[in-house]
C-alpha cells in the first residue's frame, strides 16, 4: 500500500523550447512537490531536447536525438519522462500520450498544461488544499496574464461552453468573487485530474488534434464529476502575438483572428461543431453552425483581408464537420501565397 498519493505534470511542447524551460523550471520549484513532469515534445525541430540536456533536464540519451523516443531522468529528487513523438500530433494526440503515459507509469493525479503556462510557486499546493477541504477528483487552475489579471479568454470560453452545452449561467464577477467556482468546461491549462477520472471517462480524443478537444473532454468529464475551479491557484499563460485583430468600417468596429492563426481556427470551427454533434441534436447543430457560418463569410467580405484564402478554410471546416471528417485536415502554420515568406 502506498504511503500517499503520486503526481505529475503533464506538459505538451512543439517548438517553444524557451518557453518549455520556464514551464520546467517552475514545476520544479513547486511550494508542494510533484513527483514526476511527463514531457510530451510534438515532434519538435527547433532544437527542444538540446536545451533540456544543456539544461540537465533530461540526460544526452542519444547522439542522434531525432530518432530517440523516451528517455527518464531522476533532477533534483523529480522524476522527469521526456517523450519525443515522431511525428506533430497536434495539442490532442499530445495530451493523449501525456494521460496514456501518466496511467502506465502509475502517478494518482496528473497536472496538465501547455509549454507556454507557467504556474507559480505555490499554484499546485493551492490545488491541493482545496482538494484536501473537498474531496474533488478533478481541479483547475486560474489563468492569468503576466500583469496578473485575470485571462479573459478562458474565463469568456466558459461563459459561453457552460451555458450552451449544459445551460449552466456564470457572469465573469463569479471568477473575481469568488475563490473557488464549480464550472462544467476548460481548456487544458492546469488542469489536475485523478486517475478515477480517466478510468470512469477515458482519455482526450486525439483525432481533433487541436482545438476544443479540452472541450470535449472536460464536458465528458463533467458528465460524472464536479470541476472545481481555484482562483488562487496561479498560472500564467504567455500570449506571443497578438491573435485578435481590428478594424472599423463604416463607424462599426469589426474584430478578427491574425490571418497567421486561421489555420487554428479551422479546427476550432471544425471541432466545436463536432462536439456539438455529439451531444446535441444534429438538426438543431446545424441550423446554428450554418448561421455562424453565413455570419463569419459577411464578415470576412466586410472587413477581413485574405478573403478568398479565409472563406476556404471556413468552408472546408463545416463541410468536414457535417461529414465527421477529424485528424490533421488543413497543415500546421498554413498560410496564403502572398503571407508566405
């Protein structure tokens, strides 16, 4: 019988190795220690596992790095398993084999989030106080900018998800009044579950690749389970650019995604439609994804740039949602000829 519970964090990296190493650096530094990091590198060329070895992260396992695989090393008492996928499974296939790799390797609660989160120092014992006042098997930590305010985005994400798919009304002043929140989906980005979890719901769905598979996983978990959402529990989320852009015509301010991330949201349009599918009505998904599609098209021809590369890859997005068309469908960092460098 074990003396107490194990854990993980679980971290999904593709070419961010800077921010990988921030990521490492405060998980190790953790107020309340974890007892292993699961390092799921997406097939990375940007010289990732270099920087983890010159950093003693990960011991130099290979003298041809790109063909190895896995590789565990024992730094500073902390257990850390770094797994190189052959190939860019996207944020989904990565969280996959990070919660596939945290079963087999038997750890009790697995932390999972993204290279470019960077919890503070007392963010996991935060978790686990109130886990312990609680009894919860699934918790999250807040998101916040590097200014420490409150990320809008996730919290907005929730509004919406929570209301639609399971008619449950937040307003964002429950997030600011409120230490802990029960809330019904989020994005993977501290999220701490137990393995009841995984073994009552399963595993992410790796063939959305990217975008609203954390979604579909935490409405799934939330089907069985209540997400205890922690407001003191501190992760910082680092925005590299800008992704909403603007402009006004005619007096009306339009707001639009950077033309370097419609590629992204070619899954997220895809995806959040396939969710939907799922657990809803097929009639009724489509009469309101068809709207949003009409209304994303009159936007884009009113006030967007790229307007024939961006109607395609809306197009396609619903086209392949009607027909359950999932996996890696428009290429990583896909861009217009006149964008290409």
């Amino acid at each position: 019988m074990k003396n107490k519970e194990t854990s993980a964090a679980v971290v999904v990296t593709f070419n961010r190795k800077n921010f990988l190493i921030e990521s490492i650096k405060a998980l190790i530094n953790q107020s309340y220690n974890l007892d292993g990091i699961i390092i799921i590198d997406n097939a990375s060329t940007d010289g990732t596992a270099e920087l983890l070895i010159q950093n003693k992260f990960i011991c130099d396992f290979s003298q041809d790095i790109n063909k190895s695989t896995e590789v565990l090393n024992v730094y500073e008492g902390i257990n850390i398993h770094y797994i190189r996928l052959q190939q860019n499974t996207g944020g989904a296939g990565g969280f996959h084999k990070g919660i596939e790799t945290g079963k087999i390797l038997g750890y009790d609660w697995l932390w999972l989030m993204d290279d470019d989160a960077e919890p503070q120092n007392d963010a996991f014992e935060k978790l686990m106080k109130v886990k312990e006042k609680t009894s919860a098997f699934v918790l999250v930590s807040a998101v916040y900018n590097k200014d420490l305010t409150l990320q809008k985005r996730p919290i907005y994400s929730v509004i919406d998800n929570d209301k639609y798919f399971k008619n449950i009304e937040h307003k964002e002043s429950d997030f600011i009044e409120n230490e802990i929140l029960n809330i019904y989906t989020y994005p993977l980005l501290g999220v701490l579950i137990n393995q009841k979890v995984i073994e009552a719901c399963g595993n992410v769905k790796e063939e959305f690749f990217i975008q609203c598979d954390d979604l579909e996983y935490t409405l799934r978990i939330s089907d069985k389970f209540s997400i205890v959402w922690v407001r003191d529990s501190i992760l910082i989320h680092k925005e590299v650019e800008s992704l909403i852009l603007h402009r006004k015509v005619l007096g009306k301010n339009f707001y639009y995604i950077n033309i370097k991330e419609q590629w992204k949201d070619y899954y997220g349009f895809r995806n959040h439609m396939l969710v939907a599918k799922i657990r809803n009505n097929n009639r009724l998904v489509l009469k309101r994804y068809l709207r949003d599609y009409i209304d994303r098209i009159i936007r884009i021809i009113i006030a967007q740039d790229n307007k024939l590369f961006r109607i395609k890859i809306n197009t396609k997005a619903i086209l392949d949602a009607v027909n359950n068309r999932t996996g890696k469908r428009v290429k990583p960092g896909l861009l217009p000829k006149k964008e290409r460098s």
